[in-house]
C-alpha cells in the first residue's frame, strides 16, 4: 500500500528542517535545478549589459562639452538600453531565487529583493540623467542657446550619473548579492562554501571601497577602490558560471530525494 501523500510531503519537510541543522541534506528536483540555472543566466546578464553600455557612453562620460557638440546620440541611447536591461536583470536575480532562499529566513530573502531593486532604481536614475543631456543637447541645436550654462547642465547631470554608479552598483551589490546573497547561500549550503566566502569578504570590502570615496579618502575609479571590489566581482560572475554549469548542490532547503552528505556533489 502507498504513503499517503500528505505524510509523504510532512516528512521532506521535515528531513529539510532537520538537515537545517546538519542531520540531512536533499537533492534538487528539476523545478529547483531550473531554477538555479535561470539565477545563473540572470547574473551573467548584468555582466553581459554593464560593461558594454559604458563602452557606449564613452562619447558622452566626462565630457559634458557633448551637450554642445554634434554628439552621438544613438550610441548613448543603445548604452542606455543596455544599462535598462541590467536593472531588469538585477531584480530578476533576487525575484526568481526568492522562493528558494525564503526556507533559509524570509527577512533576509526579502531584504535581498529591496536591495536590488533600489540598486536598479539608482541604475535607472543615472540612465535618466544621461538621456536628459541628449535631450538638452539636441534642443539646443535648434534653439541656439548659450553653450556656457549648458555646459554647467551637462556637467551636473554626468554627477548625478558618477553618484548612482556608486550609491547603487557600489553599496547595493556590496549589501546584496554580498552580505545578504552570501548569508543566504551560505546558510543553505545551495553552493560550495569556499565560493560562497568570496561574497562574505568582497560584500563587506564593496561597501568600504564605497565609503571610501565619500569620505575624500580615493576617487572614483582608483586603483584602492577597485582592489577593495575585485571579491565583489569574482564571487557574481563565479556564481553565475557554477549555477549555468552545475546548478544547485544537496541542500537541507531543497525538496528532493535525500542523499548522504558524504556523497553529496
């Protein structure tokens, strides 16, 4: 005669919540091995998107004298729609993991999401002041204004843009995909804990480099600031590769067959 199913599913939940202690480990079922592969293919999107959209706006960064020049706007809008897409991307990390990492503490899940989603805000914030230079740089090529205060314009509206990239992409992934990330996958065990350490140091260290350059201390870029954020760098992209390659390890919060831990992989 077959268990019956409610007892059944009572009992994963409660070799899940034991193993939660390190009595037992499960293994991932496909819905949570796809799972760990669409986080993957997430966070290697970011990087996909970040680093070519600032290729683009190379013709307008730093150069505020852009806004009165002939300009390349097209370029910058296609920078602008990458950085769009990064901050799609970043929310979708913590959105589709959320149902997972929730058995760990939901707090802490939810916390996850908020600050992606305020680091994407910020993203999306300096796309905006970008854009806003070429829509003043093409206004006045019909309106003839004074190049001088249009100049001021430009230049504060390219600080806004160098202040977001630091308040979200600096402290929100230092404090995210970090502190609050690490904690997570750390807790689960959902990935090897020598990885999952380059999140717990390289978070913390992020959100120092971060300091940092508020407190006059280095610039943004500087050599201190990237040494204090390579970690941070390492443990996203490794992340992403290890979930598109090998997904999930045994886990107590997964809902699978239980294995040993011995033979876990």
């Amino acid at each position: 005669m077959s268990p019956n199913p409610n007892e059944e599913g009572s009992q994963s939940i409660t070799l899940t919540s034991r193993g939660l202690a390190g009595e037992a480990l499960c293994a991932p079922t496909q819905a949570e091995q796809r799972t760990a592969r669409i986080m993957g293919a997430w966070f290697l999107a970011t990087f996909v998107f970040s680093i070519p959209a600032f290729l683009f706006y190379d013709p307008l960064l730093n150069h505020a004298n852009y806004i009165v020049g002939s300009g390349d706007d097209t370029r910058v809008a296609v920078g602008a729609l990458l950085e769009i897409l990064l901050a799609i991307s970043g929310i979708a990390t913590a959105v589709v993991i959320f149902p997972i990492v929730k058995r760990v503490n939901e707090s802490i899940a939810l916390g996850y999401i908020a600050s992606r989603t305020v680091e994407s805000i910020l993203i999306l914030v300096g796309v905006l002041s970008l854009m806003s230079v070429v829509a003043l740089r093409q206004d006045s090529a019909e309106a003839g204004s004074k190049s001088g205060a249009l100049i001021d314009v430009a230049r504060s509206l390219l600080a806004v843009h160098h202040q977001t990239s630091l308040l979200g992409p600096q402290f929100c992934a230092g404090l995210g995909n970090g502190i609050l990330l690490g904690y997570l996958m750390w807790r689960s065990r959902l990935l090897p804990r020598p990885l999952v350490m380059f999140g717990l140091i390289g978070g913390p260290l992020a959100i120092l480099g971060g300091i940092g350059v508020l407190l006059g201390a280095w610039d943004n870029p500087s050599g201190p600031l990237s040494a204090l954020t390579v970690l941070e760098a390492i443990w996203e992209f490794s992340l992403s590769v290890w979930l598109l390659a090998k997904g999930f390890r045994p886990s107590p919060i997964l809902t699978g067959t239980p294995v040993i831990p011995g033979r876990a992989s």
